[in-house]
C-alpha cells in the first residue's frame, strides 16, 4: 500500500497533531522511512497550492487548512460554532456525558462511525474536553462544567437516569466485544 496515502488518511481523520513515532507503529514502517514521507508530503503539499497542508511542529505532524484560506475558514468555523448542534453532535454528545470519561475509539463503536470530526466541534465549542492518558496513550473525552452549567445542573449525575444509563451493561458488553 502507498505509504503516502496511509499517513494522509491518520494525519486527515486526527484530531491532534501525531508524532513520527505514533505514524511508524500505526503503520508498522521505520520511524526514519515515516518522518521522510511526512516531510515529501509537506513539500508537495506546499508545493500544490492546495486548500491544505501539512506542518511539522517539532517531531509532530498535522493537516491544517491553508494560510490563504483563514478568513474563509474562520467565518465557516464561526457558523458551525453558533449554530445549533446536528444530530449526530447531539447523540456523540449524549454518550459523552453519560458515558464519559469515554475513549474515542469507544465512543466510534457505540456511533458505529468515524466521531473524529464530531469531536473537533464539540470541542471547539467548548462543550466537551480531551484528556490524555499516557499510560494507555488515549484521549479521553468528557463534556465540560460549562455544559453542565448551561443545562442547569450542577453535576453530571443530576442528568435523568443517569446512575441505571451510566452503568448499562449492554453497552459494556458492546464496548467489550
């Protein structure tokens, strides 16, 4: 398989900038042979005069959309971020706050997509916040004190039925599986 498209796929669907290392054991290749394609794909990238482009930030690499295009983007991120929530942001955020703290891959499975780009909305709009565990070297999502404040609660566990929803065993089984 192109090794170029694999690491355009992670860095695309990553919410956060992934190191060398993150790319090489993802995709099973030397650290050497993944850093020499991330910094072919930034030339080319640069190169393209495309609406995207990949920066390297210390050992790290991210897609981010194109200098030239930041006042466009930001006047789309601004009517994502005031606007009302879709559904899909709506059930992703549902199980974060019933479910959280909740890995992303956990909460892909619960969905049965892709939450990527979900999540980066909801945390742009400050209604949930990532939390990474080293040990298990996973971000965790939960919805912020915000957001509980904004529903009128002053705890997560006010929500209805949250005790019986919090511990479904269903869902466990689901995310065992």
């Amino acid at each position: 398989m192109n090794l170029k498209s694999q690491i355009e796929s992670l860095l695309f669907i990553s919410a956060k900038a992934m190191s060398v290392k993150q790319l090489s054991d993802t995709i099973k290749i030397p650290a050497k042979e993944a850093e020499k394609a991330c910094d072919e794909l930034n030339r080319e990238y640069k190169e393209g005069g495309r609406g995207v482009e990949i920066v390297k930030q210390g050992n790290k690499y991210q897609m981010v959309s194109s200098p030239e295009n930041a006042g466009l983007v930001r006047e789309f991120v601004k009517e994502e971020v005031t606007g009302e929530l879709s559904r899909p942001s709506l059930e992703a955020l549902t199980i974060i706050a019933y479910r959280g703290p909740i890995a992303k891959i956990d909460l892909d499975r619960i969905r049965g997509i892709n939450c990527g780009l979900i999540l980066r909305n909801l945390l742009i709009r400050g209604l949930i916040e990532a939390r990474e565990d080293k040990v298990k070297r996973e971000t965790y999502y939960t919805v912020t004190l915000d957001f509980i404040r904004h529903l009128g609660l002053n705890e997560i566990s006010e929500l209805p039925d949250y005790e019986k929803l919090n511990k479904e065993e269903t869902l466990e089984r689901m995310l065992k599986e």
